[in-house]
DNA sequence: CCGTTAGTTCGAATATAATCGAACTAACGG
DNA sequence: CCGTTAGTTCGATTATATTCGAACTAACGG
C-alpha cells in the first residue's frame, strides 16, 4: 500500500498554490473538498477523463493544499487546511469564503 | 491623452485573479505597488526587456488587479484595492500580507 | 486466481503563455 | 518641429500546461 510524497508546509511557494487555484476545475476540487472531507476523486470528477483528473489532483498535491491517503482501492484526499493556515496565513480561507460564496449564487 | 480600459470590479473571475498573482513577476510587482502608490512601471521593470514588462502589466490590469493612469509621458499604476477588497474580501490582503513577510526575511 | 474498481503513468497532440527585439505611438521639453 | 522618454504592439520563438486514450498497477471481493 504505497503512499504519495507530500511537501513539507515549509518549502510551499504562494505563487505555486496560487497558481494551483487559478484553475477552475481544480478550484471547484478544493471547494467541494472543502465542504466534505476526505473524498476519493471519483465523486470529483464532473465528467472528465480520468487522466485528466488525476493530472489535476497531482497539481494540487504539489502545491500542498490536497493531502492525499491510499486506504484499500480509493484514495482519499483532504485539505491540508491547518498546515496551511500556518504557512499562509488567512489566504486559503479567504479564497474559499469567495469560492464558496460564488457557488452560492452562481 | 487616451485612457486603459478596465474590467469592472463585479465582472472581475477570482481564477483570473489568482492566475494573474501566481507568476512572481507579476506578484512582486503588486507587492511593491502596496509599498508606494502610484508608480509608473519603468522603476518596477527589474531589468526585463520593456515589451515583456508591459505584457505583465497588461495581465495585471486585465484581472483587475491594478488602475493604470495616463499622466503625460508616464503610466502611473496603482491597486484596485478597495474594488477588490469588496469584490474578493481578504483576499488580496491575506497574499499580500503573506507576500511581505516572505520578502522581509528572504 | 480472476475480474473489478480506482486511480496513475505514458506519449502525443493541442492550447496557452512567456520572452524578446523591432517598429510604433503619444506626450512633453526645448 | 525634433529629440527623448515611457510604454505598447507585433510577430516569431520557445516554454509550459492541458487534454485524452491506452496501457498499467495495486487492492479488494469472491
């Protein structure tokens, strides 16, 4: 049961999670992972390809903000909100409330 | 003496804002405008060939992140700041405040 | 051990973005 | 009106991302 490389909270770079977040399709990922944790990627995947999934999910596990844990045949990904928080202060929080509002009207 | 066109703040995309942060050019650019407003772009160029410059600024300006003025021969550029602030609340502030710690120390 | 499920990896195609020099423009100073 | 300054636009090149199908892998269920 191999298991993915994390970076370290510390070596995370802003303009990497910021660009992670830039996507909409990954953006929407953090949303709705946000509102319900963990999940595997399946429920995620909106009708795309999975390669292309998994392409973004592993976008997202390189910036730091998706942790990512093999359990059996799913895996289950999670926000890494606390490390987060701690290394960038106030800015996952802030881009989510507007996330979230966003989706809220549409 | 004609004048940019500017998004206005409610037709501005949060990806599209994020996007516009995630290059370090362009983020320590902002970061410096947050420092000294307004300024032209000829003292934040760092040594890049003008066209390249003027291709950041113009994504800067785009994702409304920044006002570009014209005042005679010079193009003063200042931050959306408030706009933002009430379109994306905590959001611009949160990755500056992040962006200025991490300048200070290196 | 076989089939299924969940997701990754590969490789090629396409799309998007960054870079730079060169030519351009608009405003000012003399 | 000429030169200078500040920045834009153009066009080509290169770099980086995204996309997708196909082949792969690891774990579980029977």
């Amino acid at each position: 049961m191999k298991q993915y490389d994390h970076p370290l909270a510390q070596d995370l770079q802003l303009p990497c999670l910021l660009y992670a977040l830039s996507d909409p399709f990954r953006l929407e990922v953090v949303r709705k992972l946000a509102l319900c944790q963990p999940q595997p990627c399946a429920p995620l995947q909106d009708g795309r390809p999975k390669s292309s999934v998994s392409h973004h999910f592993s976008v997202l596990r390189k910036a730091g903000i998706i942790r990512t844990e093999v359990v059996g045949v799913t895996h289950m990904n999670s926000l890494r909100e606390r490390e987060l928080e701690e290394r960038f202060p106030g800015v996952l929080r802030a881009i989510m409330a507007v996330a979230m509002a966003e989706s809220a009207q549409g």
